[in-house]
C-alpha cells in the first residue's frame, strides 16, 4: 500500500503542492528518499526515524522508500519533516490514511519529537485552502496561518499530540489567528524642529506613495525625518497585511505569533549587495524591496550605493514588481513600495555652507551627484533640499503640526484614492494611475494646464516628469479637499520638479 500525505515547495511567494509517497515493502531494511531533495530534506530520514523511537514507535525491517512528487522540483527546507513522518505512519496503519491525504503539513521535528515553527506557513495556508484541504503546522506557526480564512489550521507542539488528534484521542482546537501590536515609537514630526518644507513633502509622499528626494548637509534631519514617515502612514489593510506578511513568512521575519498591521520601514545599509537589495542568492530570496511592500524603502547615503545596485531599481520602481532570474528559477516577489532616497549634496557634504565648502565648488556636488542616474533621478516624484538647522533654531518651542494630525489627513486622502480606484484592480494610490485613468483623475483646469505646459517647454519636461507632476497634483488636491486638479495644486508639485531639473 502507498500512503499519500501533502506539503508544499516555495517558489517565490506562491505555494506548489506536493505529494509525499511513502511504500513500505519487503526487501533489505533501507529508508531511502527521492525525489530531488537537497540536504536539509534528505536528513530528514534521520529526524524522523530517531522522533518515532522517542514515542516508541519502531520501523520495521523493511524497504521504506518516500518520493516527493513531482520529482523534478527542486525540494528544500526542514519543513518536508512532518509530511514524511505523517505518510510512514499512516502506511504503518498507525494513522488513518485518508484522514492524512485530506491534509496538507508542514514542519520541521526535533530528535524528542516536538515541532519546531518553519517559514512559509502563511503561503502554505493559502495552498491548502485552494486545494481544500486542513493545514496541519507546529503551533508557533498557527496564529500566523490561521489569517487564510478559507480553511482550518491546526496546530500541534508534539509528533505525539498530532498522533493522537487523527486517532481520535484529544483532538486539537482549530488556530486563532494572532496579531502583534507594534509599540509606539513615540516618533513625532513636532520634534523635528523647522523644516517645514520638508515636512509638507513628507505628507504628500505618504498620502499618494511618491517617491521623495532629501540632499542636505550632514545633521540637517533627514534620516529624522524619514523615521517618522511611518508614523503618519495608515495601518495596512487586511489584504494588504496578508501580502506583505506572505512575503515576510519566506523570509522567516514571522516571530512573533503573529502578523502585524504596521507598515514595513526596511532601511539596508549602502554596502548591501545587488542580491540583498533586489532579491536572489542560492534561492532566490526576496530583497529588501519586496521586504518593504506596501511599506517604506530608506535608503540613506543614496550616491553610495554600487551603481549597478541603484540601476536595478528603476523597472521595480516603475511596475511594482522584480523578477529573479536564476539558472534554475525564475521567481516574481510584489514590491510595491514607498521610496525615501537620502543624500548629501556633495562628498564632504558642505556644498551649500559659505563658510565650510570646499575649493572644488560646484565640481565637487556635480560629480558626487552624478553617481546618481538621469533616468534613476527621473522616478522621484518629490525632491526637496533640506537645509542645515542652526543651533539657536534647536532651543524654538515645537512648530507645525503632530503626526497624529498629519496621519489623519493622510488617511482621508487614502480613502479618497480606495474609492476612486475601487474598480481598478491594478491601482490602488495615485502613483499607480496611468493611461486613460490619469487623464480622467488628474487633467488640471485651464489656468493648470497653461502652466504646466510652460514649465514642460522651457524646463524640457520628460515625458514621464508630466505624468508624475499630474500624479503628485491629485495627491495635494486630494489633502486640500478639491475635486477637480486647480493652478495652486499644478505649481507646487510642479516645484517639487524643478529642483531635480536643476541638479541634473
């Protein structure tokens, strides 16, 4: 008799079934595994073979072969433990077969028997509710699983309590899903002190997820800034949190019991390599870009990144997603993100202060920024200089207004954009609007549409620059309450262009 049980083998953010074939037959006593496994899924022979002697539970002597089909996917990962484990026992009848073939697991065991939380339970529930089938998975892995709805996960912290539940002995409860409450970071726009401007730029970024520029001198406040840019985004939606933490499952970052509503804030260090950034290795991981999701991409110190590592992100950038070629896969990861690029003016930094430039004025700022690319800089919806703060400007009372009151008006802006893109399946924010849909949403008035005619003649406006001045456009009419795109709306987003234009 062959006994079937059901697991999973990731290819990027989506789940593949496999089946796990176990046959126990006459012949020299062997445990042979097959089916393209790499080396954590072959020494799951030993695993399970010493977790079955911890419950006393003894091989016979004979043939067990497994099979993991298909045989030429590529199978890795220690979550292949429990699938094994559950199709020997059910062909050693200790198990009911069909009760086993009606589930899909995953989960790695230890030498006692206990399971161990793996990555990838998130993906793996939504496997299992297309092929309707009940997730079985270690119980630190089912508050995370039980978010897919569409089918029941079940949680076990033994090989022995999973036992006992198909045997009918103590069946286990369903998982509840879990959620993680993120502390607040007590991060605040009022403790930035001045820089006004810059703040304002940080509301319309975060209101339509545009793309921003900061260049200023060392000390000016613009990692401060960027810090508290999650604090005015509003918490992901249901099926916002579901995709990024499908994402965030593959990568193992899924510790905590749970998933969180908080938006993603990834900030790699400009010595991170193509892979890191952009997705790949051995596996084909996803990268910070995918990690940053319906989330946040800071990238301080941004003409220090390699030049090929800053080439990769346009095609992200401009499609919401990367594909990760490798010799041996292909994979596709969402990344959809918010991008905060922050940079100094020039290499010592001092290009704007009188007193503390260098000789090299203005060489020195234009090749430092020229590491940056034309097209590359084209992508910033927003760029702004953040100037030096003195130190007499640090002792003024706090100004503007709080992140409270600037998540308020940012999250009234984002209902406005769900409903007016509420039958686009592929937009979401202003920044996804293009074609016909930009047109409709975003041609300004007559006295707009003179100006930024103007601006598009004398400045040598792209193109894509167009497009993504009426895209910021909306964003600021939408924040000012106004239906229609007016002058007002056209000339500040249009100011937000041209010093990008000056630069390069």
């Amino acid at each position: 008799m062959v006994a079937r049980a059901y697991t999973v083998a990731f290819e990027g953010v989506e789940a593949r079934q496999v089946e796990v074939q176990c046959a126990v037959t006459p012949g020299v006593p062997a445990f042979s595994l097959v089916g393209l496994p790499d080396k954590a899924v072959s020494e799951a022979r030993d695993r399970v073979r010493t977790a079955l002697s911890s419950m006393a539970i003894a091989l016979p002597s004979k043939r067990i072969t497994i099979n993991l089909s298909p045989a030429d996917m590529p199978k890795e990962g220690s979550h292949f433990d429990l699938p094994i484990a559950l199709a020997l026992l059910a062909a050693l009848e200790i198990i009911p077969p069909d009760a086993v073939e009606g589930t899909c697991s995953l989960g790695e065991l230890s030498l006692d028997g206990s399971l161990i939380p793996v990555i990838g339970a998130l993906p793996a529930a939504m496997a299992a509710a297309e092929e309707e089938r009940t997730l079985l998975c270690p119980k630190g892995s089912g508050a995370e699983a039980a978010w897919v709805g569409a089918t029941q996960v079940i949680g076990a912290a033994t090989l022995a309590d999973v036992v006992r539940h198909y045997t009918g002995q103590s069946p286990l409860p369903p998982a509840e899903p879990g959620e993680v409450t993120a502390d607040a970071s007590g991060r605040d726009l009022r403790d930035v002190k001045g820089q006004e401007r810059a703040k304002r730029a940080l509301e319309i970024a975060a209101a339509g997820r545009h793309h921003l520029m900061m260049v200023g001198t060392p000390g000016s406040g613009k990692s401060m800034l960027a810090a508290r840019l999650p604090g005015i985004l509003p918490p992901l939606t249901a099926p916002e949190a579901l995709e990024t933490s499908m994402i965030h499952s593959l990568a193992g970052l899924l510790t905590e019991g749970g998933i969180n509503r908080t938006r993603p804030f990834r900030e790699p260090h400009h010595t991170a390599s193509m892979a890191a950034i952009v997705g790949g290795g051995r596996r084909a991981g996803p990268g910070e870009i995918s990690l940053a999701h319906n989330g946040v991409l800071f990238m301080d110190e941004f003409p220090e990144y390699p030049r090929a590592v800053l080439e990769t992100l346009r095609q992200p950038i401009e499609t919401g997603e990367v594909v990760v070629a490798r010799a041996n896969a292909h994979v596709r990861y969402p990344c959809r993100f918010l991008l905060v690029a922050a940079a100094n003016p020039c290499k010592c930094g001092y290009l704007p202060d009188p007193a503390r430039a260098c000789a090299r004025v203005p060489q020195c700022g234009e090749d430092y920024m020229s590491r940056i690319s034309g097209p590359l800089m084209d992508r910033f919806d927003l760029r702004i200089e953040v100037p030096p703060v003195s130190f007499t400007d640090l002792d003024l009372p706090p100004s503007g207004d709080s992140s409270l009151e600037v998540a308020e008006r940012v999250a009234t802006a984002r209902a406005v954009q769900q409903a007016r893109f509420a039958d686009h399946a592929d937009m979401r924010l202003n920044a996804d609007a293009e074609g016909e849909a930009l047109e409709e949403i975003a041609t300004p008035d007559g006295e707009g549409r003179d100006l930024l005619n103007t601006v598009a003649e004398r400045m040598g406006l792209s193109a894509r620059g167009y497009h993504r001045v009426l895209r910021v456009a909306r964003t600021i009419a939408d924040l000012d309450g106004s239906d229609d795109v007016r002058r007002p709306h056209v000339a500040e987003a249009v100011s937000y262009r041209l010093m990008s234009m000056k630069e390069t």
